[in-house]
C-alpha cells in the first residue's frame, strides 16, 4: 500500500489519459477541492488518503493548471455544484498570483459560467423527476 500521494504524478496520470475520471477520483477531485477551497494551495505531497500534506512544497504552476483541467472534466460528467464553486476559486487563484493573464482568466470564467447552465438544468431536471 502507497504510503503517499504525490499531487504532481496523479495530475500528469490525469492529464495523459485525457483527464478521464473513473469512481475512485471522485474522492480524489473531492480532497483537492478542500484544499484549494480551505488552504488555498495544494501541496505536492500528501498522506494516502490526503487528510495530511507531507511536504511544505506547493505544485508547479502548470500542475494547477492541470488541476483546472481535470475540475472541469469532473463537472461536465457529474454537474457538481462543489466542483464548479472549487473551479472558480482556483481560476481567481491562479490569476491573482498571474499564472493567468487576465483574457485567459475571462476565458475560463466564461466556461465555467457555460458550466453552470449545464448544472442547472441537471439539478432541475432532478427535481421535475421527482414529481
């Protein structure tokens, strides 16, 4: 058994394969997004089950932009609320310390707006079903 989780590897893992997601990274994307959310940095090296950072290095920049990717790949499969509210922090995260100019800011938010409509139409379609 792993006794770590390196946040740079999984995110290249990601990346290579397409950003495809399968059951466990849904538990994966989840932590990532409290860290994001609650730190405002995701560290390079986490515990197993990423309940503790093992490394006081932050990832490279292009690893956040990678994680980026895969959030949005995660909210076109599942239409989560919490995923889309992570993605708009990291967007603002990422231009605050310009690792975005300010047009590919705009251009993500403009996605991730998109991304609420498809939300939302999955979250009412739930609820139209339910009567």
């Amino acid at each position: 058994m792993k006794n770590e989780f390196v946040t740079e590897q999984y995110l290249i893992e990601k990346k290579y394969q397409n950003y495809a997601i399968d059951k466990i990274d849904f538990l994966i994307i989840d932590r990532l997004c409290k860290k994001v959310d609650v730190v405002k940095k995701v560290y390079k090296v986490y515990s197993s089950d990423l309940s503790s950072k093992l490394s006081n290095e932050e990832i490279e920049y292009t690893s956040y932009q990678e994680l980026l990717e895969l959030l949005y790949s995660a909210i076109n499969l599942v239409k989560d609320y919490k995923f889309l509210n992570t993605a708009f922090k990291l967007n603002e995260l990422l231009y605050e310390r310009g690792i975005l100019s300010e047009k590919q800011a705009e251009d993500n938010s403009c996605q991730l707006i998109n991304l609420i409509t498809a939300c939302s139409k999955k979250h009412l379609g739930t609820a139209n079903e339910r009567y």
